[in-house]
C-alpha cells in the first residue's frame, strides 16, 4: 500500500486530515524549544512521523475501548491515533510520558483537539497498571525491554503494536530466548526496511527448565 493511501484506507476526513497538519505544525513549532523529534527529520515531518504514526490505525482491533501508548514523547503515535480516532465512542487513550516538558506539551495537545485522552507524566513501571486493549510504543526500547512493561500494561486479550527498524528480526531472536509471544509482521508503509510487528498472548518463559 503507498502512503498516502493509508488516509483513504482509514476513512480519514478532511476535517481530521485538517488536524494532523496543524499538529505537524505544533511539533514543528514546539521541538525549537523541546526535543520532541530529530531536527534531521523535520524536513519530512508529515511522512517519517504523522504518516508512520498513523499506519498503527490500520491495524487498530474492532471493539476496543482502551488504547495505550508507552513513552509518548512528542505524541508519535498517541496524539496522532487520539486525532484520528477522535470521533470513535467509548474509545479513550492513556500517554505515558515521564519527562515532564514533554508531558505537558501532551496534556497542551489533548485540550487543543479536544481528545479523548490522559496523560500520565510518570515511569511506565510505575504507572498502575491500566489494561488496555492495545498498547504502542514507538523508537522506545528494544523488545526485550518493552515486553515486561507491555504485559504490565495489555490485557491478557490484547495487542501490542510496535514500529520497528532495521535489525527487528535480532531483536525478536533476542526477546525470544525470554518471553513466549504470538508475533504477526506486517509491512511499513513508510519505510521498506521497517516493519510493524503484531503481538498477542505475551509470557515470561520459566527460566528454571
């Protein structure tokens, strides 16, 4: 699938498309101050972080009331999905960010779209645990560092939603040799060396066998 075509894929509206580019336009504005994304990346702002954000709402699961995203940063991709599923009912987001500046740029975010979103200005592991049906959590932590804080975090049903580079295949061997977990790989819109990986069902192995 091109790119672009994630928008029609998605159903988005003018209105929210609308949105998205005033968003570019407060990250943009707001990283002259806070770090919030490389200033190598600016210059393809909309396609290397609101297009590679958005694509997660692809494979978002039918029925879910509960999204969360772990080290939000600059809302790449909590405030982009909070847009883009602004209008769906009973659907509400949790950030988890622990730099305060970047926490309250978040919370600054969610009032000026009015979303259906809170944010946690704390450590993920020390956040109580919120069960949500699907977790993100992107330029984050190698896998083998995210899967204890997803799991703390996903209810037993759910699904994780990463965005993962070049060398995503080490560190799925390297998350492997310590958790059990369904893995689903799926293309990158964005970036042909990328890919988004699906994952359900996630157990520590027992490290006593």
């Amino acid at each position: 699938m091109q790119g672009e075509n994630v928008w029609d894929n998605l159903g988005v509206s003018r209105e929210t498309l609308g949105l998205l580019r005033d968003f570019s336009e407060q990250l943009e504005k707001w990283s002259r101050s806070i770090n919030l994304i490389a200033p190598s990346t600016v210059s393809d702002l909309w396609h290397r972080h609101i297009l590679d954000s958005a694509q997660l709402a692809m494979f978002a699961p039918e029925g879910m009331t509960c999204w969360c995203d772990l080290g939000s940063g600059g809302g790449l991709p909590g405030i982009v999905l909070s847009i883009i599923f602004r209008s769906r009912d009973g659907l509400s987001f949790t950030l988890i960010e622990s730099d305060k500046r970047k926490a309250a740029f978040l919370k600054i975010m969610i009032a000026r779209y009015g979303l259906h979103a809170r944010v946690f200005d704390a450590r993920i592991e020390d956040v109580p645990p919120v069960r949500c049906d699907v977790i993100s959590a992107r330029a984050l932590a190698p896998l083998v560092e995210l899967l204890p804080l997803i799991r703390r975090h996903l209810r037993q049903d759910g699904v994780a939603i990463l965005p993962k580079g070049r060398g995503y295949d080490s560190e799925v061997e390297t998350a492997r040799k310590r958790w059990h977990f369904d893995l689903e790989e799926r293309e990158s819109v964005v970036d042909d060396d990328s890919k988004l990986l699906i994952i359900r069902h996630i157990e520590q192995r027992d490290e006593t066998k």
